[in-house]
C-alpha cells in the first residue's frame, strides 16, 4: 500500500483489513467504475446514527427539535468539507486527470463524499464499532464544545429573521447550475437579497443543502458588515 493511505490509515485510527476498501473510498467516479458512491451511500447512515448517539449523550435536556437541527449542522457537507481537510482528503483522493485539474481534490463535495465513503469502507470492514469509533474520534471533540443555543435554528431560517429584523426582504433562492447524473447531482444555488446588491453561492448533494449553504454564506457576509455604524446594522 502506498505511504499516502498508510499515514491515512494512522490518521483514521483504523487499519484495513481489506486494502482495496480503503482505495475505493477515496476513488471519485471519474477515475474508476470501481469508485466510492456505494459505501459514500452507506456511511451516510452510519454518520447519521453516530452522530444522534452522540447528541443524546451530550445534550441530555435536549428536545428531538434541537438534536436534529443539531445533527444537521453537523452532517451538512461544509462540516464535512472541514473534517475531510484535517484529515488531508486532498493529498489520497483519487480522481480523473481532468477532475484534477479543474481543482476537484479541493471541492467540497467531493471531499464530503469522500469523507462518508471512509465511514461506509470502516464499516463494510470491520462492522459498526470500528466505524462509530471513527465517528466518535472525528466529531466528538466539536460537538463537546458546542452548545444547543449554537446551533439552535438553520441558516435559511436563521437569514429571513435577520432580514426581517431590518425590514428587508426575504431572500431569493435560484439554482444556477446542476452537474452530475440524476443519481448523484450536485446543485449549486444562489441566495439573493435584492435590497443590498448581495448574492452568495452554495453547493450540496440536494437543493435544500446548497440553499442552506447560500444562505450560511449570505449571513457570514452580513454579519461581518454589521458592526456599529456600518451600513447593515439597524
């Protein structure tokens, strides 16, 4: 096995017994048949029950209500996009020479996908201890030091109630590109608030998350330009 996947493997906690799992997970459709979409398929709900156990233990007087708003911060592809570059995605993902060029090895999506199919690979290899381990060590130091006031409401509705606060319009959510085949898009949406010149771009696996991710991305915007005196702030 190539140095690369074994300072991944060391990286992980986990070490394979089947090598050619390993090499799948990070393998994009555009390099191989042989690629990671499956077990992306398959860590996806593995994340999902990893990352509720873990919110039903730290958040002890939470509601349903907030462990999901919860978990879906943290299962959104930006977080995932965070996680895959600690553990230096771009460097072992295997993709097309054009995927590479085009900058794929630093595309969000691709390195969440990639991130989920090494959950999916850890599973298929060594069942869900491993695999919840590996969740366990890769989340378990963010959700410790959150707080459910942090991540008490989405993005989406998180930007109207600002823009409402200022009387400004809600904003315009648009899909301006879609790539990929049916089964497997990519969306990318464009939030625009009309009244401030303002547009953001986000991308996700459905068009709900690119539009959470605009709308993230307009908030950091107009919140970074709503300081005392400055021409947002109310």
């Amino acid at each position: 096995m190539e140095p690369r996947f074994e300072a991944l493997q060391h990286r992980l906690g986990h070490r394979f017994s089947q090598p050619r799992l390993l090499t799948r997970a990070l393998t994009h459709r555009s390099a191989s048949p042989d690629h990671n979409e499956r077990l992306e398929f398959l860590g996806d709900a593995v994340l999902n029950v990893s990352i509720s156990a873990l919110l039903y233990e730290r958040f002890s007087g939470s509601d349903e209500g907030d462990l999901t708003r919860i978990r879906a911060h943290l299962v959104r592809e930006d977080s995932l996009h965070k996680v895959a570059l600690s553990l230096g995605l771009p460097e072992v993902v295997r993709l097309s020479d054009g995927e590479t060029r085009g900058g794929g090895a630093q595309r969000p999506s691709i390195l969440a996908d990639a991130l989920e199919a090494l959950i999916g690979a850890t599973f298929v290899d060594g069942g869900f201890e491993p695999a919840d381990q590996l969740v366990r060590r890769l989340f378990g130091d963010i959700i410790q030091a959150t707080d459910v006031d942090g991540w008490s409401k989405d993005a989406k509705t998180e930007l109207q109630e600002w823009l409402q606060a200022r009387r400004l319009p809600v904003p315009v959510y648009r899909i301006s590109q879609t790539r990929g085949q049916a089964h497997a898009q990519t969306f990318e949406v464009e939030c625009a608030v009309a009244a401030l010149g303002l547009t953001e771009r986000g991308e996700g696996r459905s068009r709900r998350a690119a539009e959470q991710e605009a709308a993230r991305r307009m908030l950091d915007a107009l919140k970074a330009n709503d300081r005392p005196g400055g021409p947002l702030r109310s």
